[in-house]
C-alpha cells in the first residue's frame, strides 16, 4: 500500500482485484466489489460495501476518508458478510488492521515532498506505560501549497490544494493474561480544496427547451434568437472541454465561491477480549462515530457561473454495540454467536445556489434566474438495525472442513424532508409557480412561501414528506473447504445477504421523490482455490463467482412537467453479476518480486423497465451495470539488491488498467467512463536492517487520463477527474 501510494480507501483500486470507487459529484465516494455498488448522492445512505477498522463499522462512505492510517494490513472479504461481525452488506467488507501497542518503546516517522508543492508528514510513537497498561498515537498530515487543477476560462485561477490531518490514539490495558481492554479514539480534519468537474456536455434542465436546435424548428426565428434561447447566455455560450480531452487538471468553477471542504470526523471504541477458558472468547465492542461537512462548498456542474452548484452542511451520529461469544467442541468443531446493534442518527441540508439554471428561466440578457436563484434541499434520517448471528467451523475429516452461517436483521429507518426556497432568494419565487401547478394539476390551493416546504403530495398539497421503513431478513452463508495437499485450499461457497432500504436527499418538487428503496438481495455462489505452490516463491489464488441479484438499489431520474429531469430511487427487480479474478505472487530469485492480478466481470439486467438520463420510460433488459468495467489488472514488479554489504537498493513499476464503462444504465455517450492505464514507478534504498528507507516515487508518470465519474448536474453533463502525473520523495526511519 504504501509503495502503490495508497492514502485513501478510494486508491486500493490499484491492488484489489474487482474493486472499484466513483465519485457521485457530491464529495462522497461511491464503493463497488465485483460490480455491488450503490451510486446515491445522499450522505445517510449506507454502501454495499462495509468498511470498518479493527471490525469497528464506519457504515457511511464519508466516514471513510482517513480510515487508513498507521495501518498494518487490509483484509478484502467479497460476496454478502454478515455472520462473522458488523453490519449486513451485500458488496463485501474492507477491514483496515491497525498497528497495536507494543511490548517495547518504538516510534517512527515518514516525510514527503511531491508535486504542487504537496508536503506530507506521518509519525507514530508505541510502548509501555505501566506494567499492565501500553499505548499508541500516529498522526498524519499532507498539505499542498499548489492547486493541480485550473480554470477553464480563466487560466490563472487554480483549485486543488490539500489540507488533511487524521490522528489516533490506543491505549491497551491488561489486568490479568485472560482479559484485554483497548480503547480507541481517531479522527481526521479535511479542508482541502473541493475538486472541480468538468463541462463536456449540455443537457438543459428546462424541459421545454427543445432537443433539437431551435433554428431547426423554427426556421425564421430561429436564425435571429440563436439556439436554446431559454439557457442563460453565460451557459450557452461556455466553451465545453471536449469529451475526447486527455487533460486531467482543466475544469470550472464560478470565480470566488467557497470550493472548500470542511469535513470532519472523530469516534472512539472500547473493545474487550476476555479469555474465560482455554477455548471460550468473549468479545465485546462498544463505538461511536461522528461525521460532519460544515458548509463545504461543491462546484459540480463544471461552469464557471453558478448553476446547480451547493454548499453542504451535514451531520451523521452512529452508535455500535456488538457482543460475541466462541468456543470450541472437541478438536473438530468451532462456532460463534453474536448479536450487533446500531442507531444512526443524520441530517443534511444542500443550498443549491440556480442563478442561471434553465428550469428557474433565466433573464434572456443577463442570465439571471427569473423565478429563484437559491433551493434549499433538507433531509434527516434515524435508523435503528439489530442483528442476530451465529457462525460454525465443521473439521470433519483432516482435509474437509464445512461452515455454516446465519444471521437474522430487522432494520428500521424513519425519515422527513423537503425542499425550500429560503428567504434571501431573487425572483418572483417558486411559490406562485407551486400554487399555479396544485391548482391546475390537482384542484388544489395552496399559498406557498419563502422558508416553507413547497414539495407537492399526491393530493397537490404543499409540505414536508415523512416516511417510515421496516425490513426484516434472513441471510447466511454454507462453504465446504478442501485441502487436498499442504499448502493447497479448494473451497466452495453460497452466501445471501441483504442491505436495507433507505430515502433519499435529492432536489424534489413531488414528495413521490422522496420515497425510499426497498432492500437488495444478493445470493453468490462461489468456487476458488488458495495455494502456496511453492512455499515462499509463488503463491496463487482464483476463484468463479455468480450473482442473482433481486432489487438492486440505484438513484435514477423522471421527467417533471415544469421542472426537467429530477432523481429518485428505484429498485431493479432481477439483474446478475459473473465473473473470475486472480491474483499471483512470484518470487523467482531473492530480490525479484513479481504480482499481477486482475478481475473479469459481467453484470446483466434481466428484468426493469425505468427512466433513462433524460426521464424517458426504457426497457434496460440486457444493459450493463453502471460504473462497472468488465476487466480491471494489476501487474507489478520490484527487485532489490545489495550494493554494499549493509545496504540495498530497489527498482520498481506497476501498471493498473481499468476498463470502459459508462455511468447510466442506457449507455447515454455523453457518460461514457473510457478505459485507462496507469503506471506508477519508485527507486528505494533502505540499509539491511529496515531502519531507515528513502524513496523516489513517481504516479501515473505517463499522465494517463482517467475519469472517476460522469453526472448530470442542473444543465450540464460534467466529470471528475483523477490526478495528473505526480512525482515525490519519501523518507520513512523506524526506532526500535
């Protein structure tokens, strides 16, 4: 991880065979395993794939941006999790393995300097403190004096500099050999700048500008008005990158917004192990987690006016509580049983600043919005989920092992939210324009005005949506393992897991916006192996998968009368996921070490009829799955040598491809996610003894461009892109 340049959980895309991260345009990553991922812009949504440190749940994707530090290995799990800890997923589980107090004093430190000027800084300190009690603290800080990405139109403003701190702290306590306290607090701060999209194409909200050029269709008139007279000048005239552009740093934001994130997140956990005989473990974890983005400031339509742009203010609490007991029964059969359980409390507010979007009609000459230049988009969400499991290891034989696995979930979640127009709004006001649809639509009077929910119920009554889920399920897990050689696992495997529904936080003119998902269910079968051919030498993994997936959860759009294309959620009934990995190390001579692994999926949809980018009624039988490319590898190689008798010194490449997708389900090109290849290279020198190690690194060195997502954003087509070539210095001592 550290010699891929992995900071983040969005990077293990590069080691990870079938894993995958997106951006969704709202400063929240959107994770995928083997093509389970949930694309939502909603902060409380919850991801298919659980991400935890030391088994602690961090259930929200922006919960995760500092989970990896002072790290000492990553665990991947694929497939439905659920009966061993935490929480039920559908996707898999990435498990970050902390480094832990140690016996002895030790410390150490790592320094880098890179491009944009970007200076980083880790360092951590371990040992005793008493004879029963020891502790730990790493801290870890990056900044950047240079933004990497400028602007479009005005090439001397930039936008990209980094502010990121993360810290924890453990203290580990042992009053006697059988019973282990260790207490955990962390946190990070992230104020960097917020990463700006890129135009590639238009795509009006206003749905009664037409689709074809307006001169097309009214020949006389059209010469003299210009194409798309209702789009606010500054927009139709913004010169779009295009789509074809290898240039990863240009994108657009309007002139001296607040584009700063202000994130941030702390949590502790108090974890028990207590020994109560040879073979009985009792495990106790009690953890809170807070997360916050204060006002952080997102321009995601890639224009350099406002036109769909926001700033965030959000909060999510999270409490966990898990208690688990194992044992063993003879020398043949192990089992475990637990129960979790969790409340989640969060509230988001998006202001959406529309000063020249199409769908508030903006003034032909100035651009200004003609009906309101601000939105106000409110949401708050408690969940309660308790969970029931139980696990058992069967050796029945010395080479045959059988597990079984169950687990019982009940999930309930309420939820209220609307859509405002606030006070300081310019414009006639979406009021009036409200009362005028409730009366004609619905026969309905209304008197909506500024600072009141203005979302329309099926009755064309005006007010906050409220909502109410409760899902219960079953999940489980059977494998049978065989070991026919040392060294040597075949194994087999069905496992069914479940992830709970939830509501959105979406701009709404219609409460029907606002109602939630139901839950997905995945059931997996799986056939693979697990060899160390060669102890030592060449290590190699495989495995087959298949996926019937009911009810999968994705944010997808309708047409509104007056108000374009809008989101919602939907549930795609039938759909399926197959495919194979592998993964191979070799070490041939000593020095040379030689990986690769990639990935082979296909995702299908058999059964759903829905609403495609533009609103329009489709039947997406036999589509792909969105951001989900079909082949992902890895290769990498490193070989170090002697040259003096004490010291070493190391060369080494990798090359990750990624392959096409497309970020909707009809395949729309203005979305499409080409493929892209990256290849990174280091050479390091550290003395025999690993004391100290310094290192010449450089990323993407052929500044390869990759997109890391596509969306509709007001009434553009934008994207994000990844990092431009970087090089750097790294200088890592280690005292102990």
């Amino acid at each position: 991880m550290q010699a891929l340049g992995v900071t983040d959980t969005r990077n293990l895309s590069s080691i990870v065979p079938g894993f995958t991260a997106a951006d969704n345009g709202y400063n929240t990553p959107v994770y995928t395993l083997r093509g389970i991922g949930y694309a939502d812009t909603t902060y409380t949504a919850t991801s298919t794939v659980g991400v935890y440190v030391d088994e602690v749940s961090l259930p929200y994707a922006i919960m995760t941006k500092g989970a990896n530090l002072d790290i000492k290995r990553v665990e991947v799990l694929k497939g439905p999790q659920g009966t061993l800890y935490g929480r039920n997923t559908t996707g898999g589980a990435i498990n970050y393995i902390a480094n832990k107090p140690t016996d002895d004093f030790q410390y150490g430190v790592t320094a880098g300097y890179g491009s944009y000027s970007t200076e980083e800084a880790e360092g951590f300190v371990s040992g005793p403190i008493s004879d029963s009690l020891k502790g730990r603290v790493a801290l870890k800080g990056i900044l950047s004096q240079d933004g990497w990405q400028y602007s479009q139109t005005r090439p001397d403003d930039t936008l990209g500099k980094k502010r990121k701190m993360s810290g924890r702290g453990l203290l580990e306590w042992s009053p006697d050999a059988d019973l282990v306290f260790r207490l955990s607090v962390d946190g990070w701060l992230d104020k960097s700048d917020a990463q700006a999209a890129q135009a590639i194409a238009f795509s009006p909200q206003n749905p009664f500008i037409p689709n074809t050029p307006f001169g097309a269709q009214f020949p006389i008139l059209g010469p003299i008005i210009g194409v798309n007279p209702i789009l606010a000048p500054q927009v139709r005239n913004y010169p779009l990158i295009p789509q074809n552009s290898d240039n990863t740093r240009v994108a657009d934001w309007p002139e001296g917004g607040p584009w700063q994130l202000n994130d941030s997140f702390y949590g502790t956990s108090l974890r028990t192990n207590w020994s109560l005989t040879d073979t009985k473990q009792l495990t106790g974890i009690l953890s809170y987690g807070y997360v916050q983005s204060d006002g952080s400031g997102i321009p995601n339509t890639g224009l350099n006016v406002y036109n769909v742009e926001q700033q965030i203010y959000a909060h999510i609490a999270t409490y966990n509580a898990e208690l688990r007991f194992s044992d063993t029964i003879g020398d043949s059969i192990h089992y475990l049983t637990g129960i979790s359980a969790a409340h989640d409390d969060g509230v988001e507010n998006h202001h959406v600043r529309t000063d020249t979007n199409s769908a508030v009609f903006p003034n032909p000459l100035t651009g200004q919005a003609l009906i309101a230049n601000k939105a106000i988009t409110f949401g708050a969400t408690k969940a309660t989920s308790l969970g029931v499991f139980a696990n058992a290891d069967w050796s029945f034989t010395d080479t045959l092992k059988a597990t079984l696995g169950a687990r019982y979930g009940d999930d309930r979640r309420t939820y209220h939210g609307c859509t405002i127009e606030p006070e300081d709004s310019q414009g006639i006001s979406f009021g009036p324009i409200i009362d005028l649809v409730a009366l004609i639509q619905y026969g309905a009077i209304n008197d909506v005005r500024r600072g009141e929910c203005f979302i329309l119920d099926d009755n064309g009554k005006a007010g906050e949506y409220s909502g109410e889920l409760h899902e219960a399920n079953i999940s489980g897990r059977a494998s049978l393992d065989w070991t026919p050689i040392e060294r040597t696992l075949l194994y087999t495997s069905y496992s069914r897991g479940f992830k709970a529904g939830g509501f959105p936080v979406v701009n709404s003119i219609s409460q029907s916006q606002l109602a939630p998902t139901t839950q997905e269910k995945l059931q997996a079968w799986e056939i693979g192996a697990k060899s160390s051919l060669i102890d030592h030498i060449l290590h190699a993994n495989a495995a087959t998968f298949y996926y019937d997936y009911t009810n999968k959860q994705l944010l997808t759009f309708f047409k509104d009368p007056l108000f374009g294309v809008l989101p919602i959620l939907d549930n795609v009934p039938k759909s399926k996921v197959y495919g194979a990995e592998t993964d191979i190390q070799y070490t041939p001579v000593q020095g040379l070490f030689l990986s690769v692994a990639g990935s082979y999926i296909k995702t299908r949809i058999d059964e759903y009829t829905g609403t495609n980018s533009k609103g329009e009624q489709e039947d997406f039988a036999g589509r792909p799955f969105n951001f989900t490319p079909v082949w992902q590898y890895t290769v990498l190689g490193d070989y170090t040598f002697p040259i003096v008798s004490t010291l070493n010194l190391g060369f080494g490449a990798d090359y990750t491809y990624t392959g096409k997708t497309n970020a909707t389900l009809e395949g729309n090109p203005d979305y499409d996610m080409r493929s892209y290849g990256l290849v990174n290279a280091r050479i390091h020198l550290a003395p025999e003894d690993g004391k100290w190690n310094a290192t010449v690194w450089g990323r993407n060195i052929f500044d390869e461009f990759s997109t890391i997502g596509v969306f509709r954003t007001g009434d553009t087509v934008a994207r994000t892109t990844g990092m431009p070539r970087t090089f750097g210095l790294t200088f890592t001592y280690n005292g102990f």
